[in-house]
C-alpha cells in the first residue's frame, strides 16, 4: 500500500507532481487552521506544510503513522520540534534555495526606505506630481554608510555581499564571531549589539526567530539607533515589537523602516499603515518563480526520502 501525504495548501506543481509518482497525496488547497489540521492529520505518514500551518504539538499527536514533516521554509518556528523529536519525526527545511531571493528583498526595502519611493509612488499615483523640485523627497545616500547586520547566517552574509557594490563596510552581530577569513571575504566586523544598534546606517535582521532573538528590537534599541537608521527586516516579525518601532518611526528616532514580516503577521499594526517612513511587504522574501519552484523540489524531495527510510537532504531535526 502507497504511504499518504497531505500537501497543506497550494505549492508549486513540483511539488504534487513528485510525490504523487511515489505516494498517495491529498492536496489541500486552503489555509488551515490548528483545529482542522488536528482533524485531518490522521492517516498521513508525510506533511508537506508551510509557515502558516501551526505544526503544534497536538496537531502532531493527532498523526500516530508520522514520519516526516517537510516545512516549505527555511524558518521552521511554526513545528513543534521538541514534540516532533520526542517521536523521532523528522522535520525538514528549504535553506540555500531562498537565500539569495530574500536578500534581494532586503536590499529592495533598504533602497526603498533610503530613497523614500513609497511615498513618491503615492505622489504619482494621487496626481500631486507637479514637476520635481530641488527639496522634493530627499532621502539618504548609500555609498559608503554602514551596513550592519544582526545575523551573519547564510542570508546576513548575501545581503552583506550586495553591499560591496556600493563600497559598504559592514558591521554584525550574532552569538558566534565568524573566522578572520569570513570576515575578510564581506568587509565585516563582529561588533557588540550595542555598537551595532549604535553605528549601522542601515541595520537588516536576518536571524531566525528563537526565544534569545524574540523581541530583540523594542523600544530601548530604537532609542540607541543614529536617527538617520533605516531599519529592515526581512526574517521575522517577532524580532521587533512592532508598536515600539510604529512610536519610534512617528518620534523620528529612526528615520525610516523596511517591513516584509510582521510581529502578529498576517495583522498589521495600523500604525504602520499610515505612517509615510516605511515601506510594508506582505512576507515576499523568497518569492521568485525559480526560488519558490527550488523550495517545492526540495520540500517534496526531502518528504520522499523520509518516507523510504533515508535521511532527508536538509532535516532540522534529529
Ligand atoms: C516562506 C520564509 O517560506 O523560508 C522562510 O522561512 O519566511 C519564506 O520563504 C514563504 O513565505 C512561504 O511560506
């Protein structure tokens, strides 16, 4: 008898296509909920979810043939890996296939805010463009400021290697100091976070969401930064308390932030909505035709390999 897989919500076709060669897949189509996925998990031996699938532990308890669970995503904080290792399920990841998209997605958010372009598209956009004017929309130069970065991982080092184009030195900070050799190769230091929170021009979080980096950016950080900082983030919303960087937005004590994720996502804080200093993206990061196809492929690959006994390419777990 073919093993069952769910697919969770639409992918890719590379992905359905893959594993329906090899199991019996049930393709479900719309978002569900923690409830429903507790409901329906019942007969699968494979998951193939994404982010917005809470992977509780209930939800896992729920699934006695389990045996892997295959994220669409690098980030993995919505699976309960300890209750998933507890039962010895493995739990696998899309890393490498996405980096370079995000960090495209950071640096979009980075120029966007540095050059003000929300707010210039919306003066297009309401006819209130009347001919340029020598203080129309000036905004911050980039040449030559400092990039800092909090997360020097495989995403923290593609955005640091963008700034070498505009002769950026870059600043980091994570746990671990990362070898001379490393930093050499992206014209890095490894500072304190308070030099990093002190001195970047332009800060870009590209850590993972864990307990030691949630809400690592509050009101106490903001009030450090240069009130010329742009502030982006492009991982997690939770990294960032988002009402804390709505009043430090509106206080000017930075000067502008570049949003793909959000504290209560899919929510938004409505301060930021009316805010003219940011520009909001709805969690884009990896969305490239090529990157989000790779992230497929690999998912179902991963997922495939479980099931026959074999180690997954890239498992989060054991
Ligand atoms: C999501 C992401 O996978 O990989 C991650 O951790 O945040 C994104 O690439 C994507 O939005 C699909 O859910």
């Amino acid at each position: 008898m073919k093993k069952q897989v769910l697919i969770t919500n639409r992918l890719p076709e590379a992905a359905y296509q893959l594993l329906s060669k090899h199991f019996h897949v049930t393709y479900n189509k719309t978002q569900l909920t923690e409830a429903q996925l507790v409901a329906k998990v019942k007969p699968f031996h494979g998951i193939l979810c994404t982010l917005a699938d809470p992977i509780s532990a209930q939800v896992l308890a729920a699934a006695p043939l389990l045996e892997c669970v295959a994220n669409f995503a690098v980030g993995f904080n919505n699976i309960d890996l300890k209750a998933a290792k507890e039962r010895k399920i493995w739990v696998t990841n899309t890393p490498d296939v996405l980096t370079e998209a995000t960090a495209d997605i950071a640096w979009a958010l980075l120029l966007s805010c540095a050059r003000r372009l929300p707010e210039g598209e919306k003066m297009i956009r309401r006819g209130q463009f009347k001919g340029g004017g020598a203080l129309m929309l000036l905004g911050q130069d980039l040449v030559g400021k400092t990039l800092g970065i909090y997360g020097f991982g495989r995403i923290g080092k593609a955005v640091a290697r963008r700034g070498k184009g505009w002769d950026m030195p870059v600043i980091y900070h994570q746990r671990h100091r990362e070898s001379a050799k490393v930093e050499k190769h992206y014209n890095a230091r490894y500072v304190s976070f308070e030099t990093l929170l002190k001195n970047s021009d332009y800060l870009s979080v590209n850590s993972p969401l864990t307990p030691e980096t949630k809400l690592r950016f509050t009101s106490r950080e903001f009030a450090k930064m240069k009130p010329t900082a742009v502030f982006v983030n492009a991982a997690r919303g939770a990294i960032h308390c988002e009402a804390d960087l709505v009043r430090a937005l509106k206080n000017r004590q930075i000067a502008s932030a570049g949003l793909d994720v959000y504290e209560f996502e899919p929510k938004i804080d409505s301060g930021l909505l009316s805010l003219p200093n940011c520009t909001l993206l709805p969690h884009i990061g990896s969305a490239t035709i090529g990157t989000r196809t790779q992230m497929a492929v690999l998912a179902a690959q991963n997922l495939e390999l479980a099931l026959r006994g074999r180690r997954p390419k890239t498992p989060v777990t054991p």
